[in-house]
C-alpha cells in the first residue's frame, strides 16, 4: 500500500508541476499575443468566410470560440492546457519507473524556444500542442494498455494534421506508430506487416478526414498557397541571373519591376516581394498573388521550367532560407514576446503584469548574438535528433527506443520539408521539432544512461561523478 501511495503521489506531483506551469503562462500573457496571421485566422472564424492558407480548422474552431468570449483568450487557453496536458500524461506514465525522467521530460518545456512560442495564438502552437498530446496519449495507451487513451489520440492527432498544410512528415511517423501501438493492444496478429498496414490505413483515413473537413469548412474556396513559393524561387533565380524569369502574367503586372525584385529580394522572408507596406508603410507588392486558376497554372509551368533550367541557383538559394530558418548562419525568433501586447490589435490586449515581466526578461536572455548560442538555433537539436534516431536503430527499437525514434524521425521530418516549401524563416515553423527533438533527447540520454558501463555516455557521466 506504501507503494501504491508513493506513485500516486508521484503522479500528483506531476499534476500540479504542470498545473502551476500553465497557469504561469495564462497569468503572463492572457489573453495570448497575435501577430497579422493570427488575426487572419480569428478574422475568418468570426466572418465565416474562410482559406484554405490559415488553417481552417483552426479558423472554424476559433470562430465558435470567439462566440463565448470574444477575442484570443480561449484558444490561447485552450493551446496551453493542451500543451501541459501532454506533459502531465507523460508524467504520469513514466514516474512509476523513473522519477528523474518523468522531471526531466517536462522542464525541458521551460526551455525558451519552447516556452516563448506558447505566449502567441499560433497554428504552429496548436500544431506542436496536439501531436505533444497525440504521442503522450499513445504512449500512455501502448504503456498501460489503454484502449480508451489510444481512441482519443486521434482527435489531437486530427487538429496537428489540419493546422498546417505542410504537417504531413510530422504525422505520418506517428500514425504508423499507432497501427503497432494497437496491434499490441487489441492483440492482433504480430506479423511484422500486420501492424505497418494497419498505420498506413490509419494515415490514409486521417488524411482523407482532413481534406474533407478543410474543403467543407471552405467550401473550397483557395487562394493558392504554393504561389507564393513559386514567386519566392523565380524572384531568387531572376536575382541571381539578372532576368526576369516570370509568366507573362506577373511581368504585365503594374507593380512589377525586376530592380525591384533585385532590391527586396532576401533569405528572410517572400513578403517583402509579395505584400504592400513591407519593408516600408506605402510600399507596394512587387510580385501580384492571383486567384485565378490559369494564372496559377502557368506560374507552375514557369516555375518547373526554371528551376530545370537553372537547379544549382535554386539549391543555393533554398540552401541559404533553410540554413537561416534552422539558424546555421544566423539565429531567427521573431519573438513576439519581445514587443508584447504591441503586436495584437488594441481590442485584444491584455495587461503587462509582474509574471510577464520576469518570463520576458528570462526569455530576453537569448536573444542574439552571444547568448543565442543553441535555443533558438535548430540546426543544433535537429542534429541531436539525428543521433538519436541512429541511437534507437541501433537499440533495435527496444522498449523505449520506439518512442525516441518516433519522436525524432517526426521532427526531422517535418522540419527537412521546409527545405523546398518554406517561405520565411519564423522560429514558430520548428516548434512541433523543437518539442519532439528536446524530448527525444532527454528521452535517449536517460536510456543511455541506464546502459551497461561499456557505454560511451555512461563512461562519461561516471567521470563526471567521480
């Protein structure tokens, strides 16, 4: 009964660790910071009228949301509770065995790249948030044999995979997962392809459920959103090359000017090409965004013949916007903590307060050049991940191998598909990794630790003690 007691104990720890860190949060920055697309997304719930660029489903949700208390607060609620909702679950499924690990798998939340990004009503919080909760969910399910745990899993797992178009790399690891998870649970026969159909059938009934939500929350309304990739790669190449490599469309254009695209051109960001008042108030969009379908048709034939024409360009020039999103040249936030509720409309502000102030100030820490040596550099855990998918490969998947290698093949994933799609350079586009990769290494070193002393890791952590 004393051990029965401890773990509960235990477990109640992890409860309110994560309770205190949640309210933390809401406390410093209730109702949630916004930047412009958090606005398009609250925007569209309200009015109804909604894109397939910002997230419907987020959209719909937010809009029904905004009807019980007007403004972010409930989502930014709602994202944080799910966020440390993951974190108690995985405490709870790991204190019985390891107290340490169950503490070191949640303070790394605390960490600033993960911590700053949930002070903003993002997609990529909501994203990042619920494949969290998903993993925690299966992982509690495969652990205690929980049915109920795992058929809840795919409602989080659902609202990650429709935050953003681009989720399919992170997801796809964890729906497979899920078909060996459930051949465990519902003891379905163990041939190795049994399970991987079972994911893979998984992954399709998701993806299919996520196309159909999206088009009828849109009505298939699209504004076409790899334009703006397009436009990015042709301004790259017509930069570099000193020709205008565009359909005729968009060289028709009246704002269209080729020293212009010279001039705003860069490795932050498309926008400066492709939205008025940006870098400056007044100025006006280089490169036209259409909504017709012909034009779009021939900017995807312009873009292919291009990039054929001219690969090395193109690979230069998606090399340097990945190596600045993941900060492998220079470090990128775009914290919106930083000017706080200066960044939201004036009608969703909230109050400065004594908890904002001291997270602002942890978090004004790592900001660049010097301090910013690995938070926010992404390069940096997506490496660590690597090791320790190979680590976990090499372990055979063994008992909690299988989760590290998830965790980290999914942010790996997810983040080396930006390499070709990604349009800026935000550090919100690496939350989801930057939670699995921390995980995943937290997770690792602890397994390694309990490894037999002919580990490397070991060897080095008894030097340390001694």
């Amino acid at each position: 009964m004393a051990a029965v007691s401890k773990l509960r104990d235990k477990g109640h720890t992890g409860d309110i660790l994560c309770f205190l860190f949640f309210a933390l949060t809401i406390w410093a920055f209730y109702p949630g910071l916004m930047s412009p697309d958090s606005l398009a997304n609250l925007t569209g719930g309200r009015e109804n009228f909604i894109h397939d660029i910002n997230s419907p489903v987020m959209s719909y949700l937010w809009g029904k949301l905004d009807r019980l208390v007007a403004g972010p607060g409930l989502m930014f609620v709602l994202q944080n509770l799910i966020f440390w909702a993951a974190g108690a679950i995985f405490w709870r499924a790991t204190a019985p065995k390891s107290f340490k690990l169950a503490l070191l798998l949640v303070l790394p939340a605390l960490l600033p790249q993960i911590l700053s990004q949930l002070t903003t009503v993002w997609k990529d919080v909501g994203l990042g948030a619920c494949l969290f909760l998903a993993t925690a969910l299966i992982y509690q399910a495969d652990r205690t044999k929980s049915k109920i745990a795992l058929l809840i899993s795919p409602v989080f797992l659902f609202y990650g995979y429709a935050a953003r178009l681009n989720a399919f790399p992170a997801v796809l690891p964890i729906a497979v997962w899920s078909g060996f998870v459930a051949a465990r649970i519902f003891e379905i026969e163990k041939k190795k392809f049994v399970p991987v159909l079972i994911g893979c059938g998984y992954l399709i009934v998701l993806s299919a459920a996520v196309y159909f939500v999206t088009y009828k929350i849109t009505d298939g309304r699209t504004v076409y959103p790899a334009q703006q990739i397009f436009l990015y790669d042709l301004a790259a190449i017509s930069a570099e090359r000193n020709e205008a490599s565009f359909p005729e469309y968009v060289l028709k254009h009246e704002t269209f000017s080729l020293e212009l695209v010279k001039l705003r051109y860069n490795i932050r960001s498309v926008n400066d090409l492709i939205y008025a008042d940006i870098p400056n108030q007044g100025d006006l969009a280089v490169l036209p965004l259409t909504t017709d379908a012909e034009e779009v048709s021939a900017l995807r034939r312009k873009w292919f013949e291009t990039v054929w024409a001219h690969p090395l360009d193109y690979l230069v020039h998606r090399g340097k916007v990945f190596a600045q999103l993941t900060g492998l040249t220079y470090s990128v936030t775009r914290p919106y903590w930083d000017i706080g509720f200066a960044s939201s409309p004036p009608e969703f502000r909230g109050e400065e307060n004594f908890a904002g102030k001291v997270l602002t100030g942890y978090f004004s820490l790592f900001r660049r050049p010097v301090t910013q040596t690995f938070a926010f550099r992404g390069f940096v855990w997506l490496l660590l991940s690597a090791c320790f998918l190979y680590q976990s490969v090499k372990n055979r998947l063994r008992a909690d191998w299988e989760i590290v290698f998830v965790l980290s093949i999914s942010g790996l994933l997810f983040a080396l598909a930006y390499f070709p799609t990604t349009p800026s350079t935000e550090f919100r586009y690496l939350f989801w990794s930057a939670i699995s990769s921390v995980t995943a290494v937290v997770w690792g070193t602890y397994l390694l630790s309990q490894q037999p002393d002919g580990n490397f890791l070991n060897r080095f952590l008894l030097k340390l003690r001694k």
